[in-house]
C-alpha cells in the first residue's frame, strides 16, 4: 500500500514538472527541481557565512570567536537579540527577491523557507512563535499578498514553530524607505507597528522570530522588535532572506 502510494505521488510529481516544468528562481531558465537556482544564478549569489556578529549577524572579515559582537552592537544594541540574514544584498540577490515579490514567484516560498532555517536553526530551536513584519492594509491590496507572510508560514512549517501572521500590525502607511538615510529610515517607521488584538498575551514570555525579506539598516526590525520587548517577550530575533552588508563587513 505505501509503495503505491509512493508511486502515485511520484506520478503526480512528474506530470506536474510536464505541465509546469522547474524554472530557476534567479533567471527563469529550467533547472532539475522547483525552487532551485541554476549553476550560474547559485555562483553569483553572495551567501553570508560564519564568521559574523553574535547580534546582527553582519560577516566579520576574519574569525574572531564564535560569540565575537561587533563594535556596532556593543555601542548601539538593537532591542532584538539576534539576527541573520541568507546572503548580502546584491544585484543577484535584489532581483531574486524582487521575482518573488513582485513577480508573483510563489513557488520560490519554499525553498527560501528552508534557506532561512539553515542559518536560522539555532535561533528555531529555542523559539516559541514566528510571526512576519507587516505591511499596510493599502499596500497589502495593492500587491495582494505580503511576501514576509509568505515567508513566515512556509518557515513555520518547516520549523514546527507556531506561525502568527497578524501578531503585528502596521498602523500607519509609511513612504517606501527605498532612498532614505538610516535617520530618516528610522523615522520613517517609528510608532508604525502595533500589537495585534490578544498580541500580549500571545507575546508575554515567548521568544518570537520576524521573518522579513530585507534589511537595509535594520530600521523595520528594531521598531517591530520594541513593540514585541515592550509587551513582554522574552527574546525577539530576526530572519531575513539579504541584508545590506557595510563594505569590509562588520569591525570588532
């Protein structure tokens, strides 16, 4: 019985790589499975790897200790504890996230799903919930789906953690932070999230991780966080597909 199942299954699969065959999430071109990149793609995508910052997960341009802490960090400490980003900010990297965001690219979920948990496991297996940052109801009508959403449930999955899609909510509709400086980033996005209804209960005590797709300053995520901290979570860490990466990396 589990052998024909399997073998249906499989049937299934194939017919289903016929009639929408496995295209590259980077180029479009066809590669062997759904929600992989080709050759080319994969060598030109700048993946963040140890060693980096303990706190905002910024590479480091040579080892320095698994708990080494940036300058950066030391100085100004964000109010999420950890934070870690699949790869830098690029032009192969934009546009991967931008078939996905824009493009409607849905099936690419999945597979960025499981590149999060690879560099985020150590962060899941001590979580309790995952929850996305939000986007404005007007924005949300006008793109039909929030890729950070997306992003959280396919992650959730995988992670077992529990997915809270609306634990925030973002109250006020801010200008793209495309362009802005970090000061005016962080302007931008204070006092624009807020707990969803029952959000403290849900938060009080609970280590919660925000999945988003970018981070340029980490603006979005601080403000996420300080509404989570401020109703009692215990840890708040960040998940993200790109990071913008300052050039040399992150100093001690």
């Amino acid at each position: 019985m589990g052998n024909w199942i399997g073998m249906t299954l499989a049937g299934f699969a194939r017919a289903a790589d016929i009639a929408l065959p496995p295209l590259c999430l980077g180029c479009g071109r066809g590669v062997s499975a759904h929600g992989a990149l080709c050759g080319s793609c994969w060598a030109q995508v700048d993946f963040i790897e140890r060693p980096w910052c303990a706190v905002t997960g910024i590479p480091f341009p040579y080892e320095t200790g698994e708990d080494a802490v940036s300058a950066a960090a030391l100085v100004n400490p964000p109010s999420y504890a950890r934070a870690r980003a699949v790869m830098r900010y690029s032009d192969r990297s934009a546009r991967l996230v931008h078939r996905f965001k824009y493009s409607d690219r849905m099936e690419a979920a999945p597979a960025f799903a499981r590149w999060l948990l690879r560099i985020g496991a150590d962060i899941a297996a001590d979580a309790d919930i995952v929850a996305p940052v939000p986007l404005h109801k007007r924005r949300l009508f006008s793109r039909r789906f929030n890729q950070s959403a997306e992003l959280s449930r396919a992650f959730a999955g995988l992670s077992g953690l529990s997915n809270m899609p609306d634990l925030l909510v973002r109250v006020r509709a801010t200008r793209p932070q495309v362009g802005l400086s970090g000061d005016q980033r962080r302007r931008n996005v204070a006092g624009a999230f807020r707990l969803g209804p029952g959000g403290e209960t849900l938060v009080r005590n609970r280590h919660v991780v925000l999945i988003d797709d970018v981070m340029t300053t980490g603006a979005t995520a601080e403000s996420c966080a300080r509404v989570l901290v401020a109703a009692g979570a215990r840890e708040v860490s960040v998940l993200c597909l790109a990071r913008v990466v300052p050039p040399g990396g992150a100093s001690i």
